[in-house]
C-alpha cells in the first residue's frame, strides 16, 4: 500500500465517465500531449484521449494525497519515443498508473504495484468472429458465444497488456487467468465494459468535481 503525505494508507482507486465529467482545465496536460492530441481526426477521439490523460492525474492526486495541478504525466517507449508505452507520474514514478478511452468514455486507475485498465464497447449484433479470432485462444473461443462476454475478456487482457503481463501479438496464446490479482469490472450503459486488475484490491471513487 502507498502512504500519502496524509499520513493515510491509500490503496488502488479508479475512476471513470463520460469525457464532458473531467472538468480539469487543458493547461495540465504536457505539450507532448498536446501534440498527440492534435492528430485526431475526429473531435470525440481527441476529447476522449485529452479527458483520459486529465483523468489520469486526478486519479493518481486522489492516491498520494496531492494537487492534480502539480502532477506531470509521462509516457516513453524504447520503439516509438516519447507520448507512447506506460504512463507514470514524474514526480512519483513508483506510482502504478494505467488510462484508457473508448469514444464516449474515459477511465483510469492508480495505485501501488502493477495497474492496468481498459475500457471497450460491446459490438452490437451476433458474435463478431473476426475479433474473437484475434483475441481469444482456442478454448476461450470455444466457450464464448456473445459480444458481451467477448469483451469482457478483451478488457482484461488489456488490462493484463498494460501491467506487461501479456504481449498484445500473443493474446490468442495468453488466457486471462487473474490468479494473484484482484479484478474490479463495471458497466457504463448497455454497450461499454471497463475492467481493473491491481495488486491489491482497488475501489472505484467518483470522478472529482
């Protein structure tokens, strides 16, 4: 567990919304940010991808006890530099931090050790057997016969994709087995799916006002 300057003992939290309920102002975010979010071809995309990393920090502010304002969010990977690979935190890099953003919806989670989250929305229809081809493994695909429970796996394998417990190009070999993790999962409306999975049992906390 991480304590904050508090002097309390703050364990996982997430949060997520619609991109409209972030209400952090756009000058938190780094020109690095900025940049990428200025690439988005459609206004929504960019709004979600601006509200997750906003969201990011006041997740990870509600955790350690501090100013959202004052957190840097940093992102680097050795193949495509920086903006891209696993957030943290500049000013506490041990902080588990984890973002994502589907169009209409945001969410993030922090907290100590590994964090990874994930946010999908269910395909509307029969089962979209394209995607179940490429995500699943042959007897996850055996088992699975809606879009719903579809997604539901994708979300946490995402979530495990993040925490670097499992290579994208290797989903269909690699289950979501979560022995020795907690996972948290909810629903935003009929068509959304979010998925947790920390270390430590983690509590979803409303997104700050």
């Amino acid at each position: 567990m991480h304590t904050n300057d508090r002097g309390t003992t703050m364990g996982p939290l997430a949060m997520g919304g619609r991109p409209e309920e972030v209400r952090a102002p756009d000058d938190w975010l780094t020109g690095v940010e900025r940049e990428r979010a200025g690439r988005f071809r459609f206004e929504d995309d960019r709004d979600g991808f601006v509200a997750a990393h906003l969201l990011a920090r006041l997740c990870a502010a509600a955790v350690l006890g501090a100013d959202p304002a004052e957190l840097t969010l940093r992102q680097h990977c050795e193949l495509h530099g920086h903006g891209h690979g696993r957030p943290y935190v500049e000013q506490a890099p041990e902080l588990g931090l984890s973002l994502s953003h589907t169009r209409g919806y945001v969410c993030a989670a922090a907290g100590p050790g590994r964090v990874g989250v994930d946010a999908e929305r269910v395909p509307r229809g029969p089962l979209d057997t394209v995607l179940a081809d490429r995500v699943l493994t042959p007897r996850e695909r055996g088992m699975v016969t809606g879009n719903d429970e579809l997604i539901r796996h994708v979300t946490r394998k995402e979530a495990l994709v993040k925490r670097g417990e499992l290579a994208l190009g290797r989903l269909t070999a690699g289950g979501d087995d979560l022995t020795g993790r907690h996972l948290l999962e909810w629903s935003a409306g009929p068509d959304i799916r979010v998925a947790v999975v920390t270390d430590a049992p983690a509590r979803r906390v409303p997104i700050p006002d």
